[in-house]
C-alpha cells in the first residue's frame, strides 16, 4: 500500500505541540537515529505495519498506531509500550473522511514520518469477475486514502520546524514481481501506487519532501496467508528458487528498511519502489 514522506535536511527545531505528543506516551523518550521525531502509520497493529512502528519507536521515534479496530490498537499499543517504547494509538479506518480528519486532528501539532500500511483484499479471484463495489472498496481504501491523507497532513507536517521525512507505498503482497491471477484487482491497485509513489516524488520534490515506495514480496502476515498457504502457489514459488532466498519473508524484514528510509541517511533517495522479496524481478 502506499505510505511515506521526508525532507532531504533535517533541522534542530521542533515544534512544542509535536514533541509535548511524544511526551505524553507512557513510553520512554526515544533516543537513536530517529529521536524527536513523529511517525504515525496506518494498519499497523499486526503485521507488517506492526513491525514496521516497533522498529521505528526502536530508532527513537514516537509512532502513533492506527487501525480500524479499538481493540486491536489498545493490544498493540499496550504491547509496545511494556517494552519502554513511545507510542500512543488512534482508532482510523482510512477509507472514511471522518476518520482521517479525525486522525489529522489528533496529531496535526507535529508529524515527520507518514507510513500507510493499510490495505484490503475483500476478493480473491478474477479480475474481470469483480464486481463495482469490490472495485471501489479496493480502490478507495488502497489508492485514494493514503493520497487523500497526506495530503491532508501535508500543511501540518509543513508547520513543524523539521517537517515530514518519507512517505511509503506498502504491497503487502509479491505482486509485483511475481503476478497472481487470483489477487487480479489488488495488483491493479498496487500498480497504480508505484504510478502513485513516482507521480508525488516529482511534485513533492520542490519542497525537498521525499517519496518511497516499499514493495514486499511473500510475507508471513495473515493478510497473504492466501499466497503462502496455498501449496500450487508455493510450489511455484519453488520452482523459481533461482531467483529466491529458501524462505519466506518475515515481517522485520521489511522494517528496517522503513526505518533507513526515514533517516538521514537517505536524504537524496526518493521516487524509488524498493522490492524486499527475497529476490530480484531484474535477474
């Protein structure tokens, strides 16, 4: 899914109202390469998305999480915050206007890093036999949300002294390397964020605002059960072992990368769709 946004120079200011949000996490202060700084991310109770805001509070940042769901983001909260980590927790379906305006308010006094991991698959299945509804439910929430929220962060990320750093585009699935007739409409969706990802990198550029896009391959979430569970998949899978490391993925192997492309270390990095697949759609 798509997700992430940063500036190429990072400045010693911050604004109050950003870090007192750090603050009022039970969560000790961060310390590390991403100190002071605010992340927030969408579908990050489980998963990929999960790793990826443990990692990131790991580095120093304080992440805000989200999901559609209050129980889920009280557990991960609560989980992240017994290990000493800063983080806090919002209820956010993306796909509804009222609940990223919602977000954008909670959290407007100071964001750096947008990470949008949320995504939904409600089809798996022929592309032509989707119906309109699976359509735009693909659409609305995998495409449109994450370019509807940042730019509705956007302003507020710009408020801060040292605004936003990285803004991700996330495909919980190797649909990009390795095409699956059954996720038909979820690869259209997914396409259309590298599409997305290149399009913001250019307009963003002037303000020295970078965009990324994370493109993982099989990894072991629920979400692409249906790929790894699935024994004519993964055969196939095997059979290009050529060109694949001898496992699946695991969540943290996408997350340090979120992390490097949130610092300072990849400053002049941006427009790229970085697949972590344990193989090479270039070999």
């Amino acid at each position: 899914m798509l997700r992430a946004v940063a500036w190429a120079h990072r400045s010693l200011s911050h604004s109050s109202s950003g870090f007192s949000a750090r603050m009022q996490s039970s969560g000790a202060a961060g310390s590390g390469v991403l100190a002071e700084r605010v992340a927030v991310l969408t579908g990050s109770t489980v998963g990929i998305g999960f790793a990826i805001a443990r990692r990131l509070a790991k580095d120093g940042a304080h992440v805000v999480i989200s999901s559609r769901k209050q129980q889920n983001v009280d557990r991960a909260v609560a989980t992240l915050q017994e290990e000493g980590l800063s983080v806090t927790g919002t209820v956010c379906h993306v796909g509804k206007a009222e609940d990223r305006e919602r977000l954008v308010a909670k959290h407007s006094g100071g964001v750096d890093f947008l990470v949008c991991n949320a995504g939904v698959n409600p089809l798996v299945g022929s592309t032509l036999g989707a119906s309109e509804q699976v359509w735009d439910k693909i659409l609305n929430v995998n495409v449109k949300a994450p370019a509807l929220l940042l730019s509705q962060l956007l302003p507020h990320m710009e408020k801060r002294g040292n605004p936003a750093d990285t803004f991700f585009c996330l495909s919980p699935s190797q649909t990009l390397v390795i095409l699956f007739q059954e996720l038909g409409a979820y690869n259209v969706s997914k396409t259309a964020l590298l599409g997305l990802t290149r399009t913001l990198a250019l307009e963003l550029a002037p303000k020295n605002i970078r965009v990324n896009c994370l493109v993982p391959g099989v990894i072991k979430t629920d979400f692409s059960k249906v790929l790894y569970s699935n024994k004519a998949v993964w055969n196939h899978l095997k059979e290009m072992q050529i060109f694949f490391l001898s496992r699946i993925g695991q969540p943290e192997d996408c997350a340090g990368l979120v992390s490097f492309l949130c610092s300072a270390d990849a400053s002049y990095i941006t427009g790229e769709n970085i697949v972590v697949a344990g193989c090479s759609s270039r070999l």
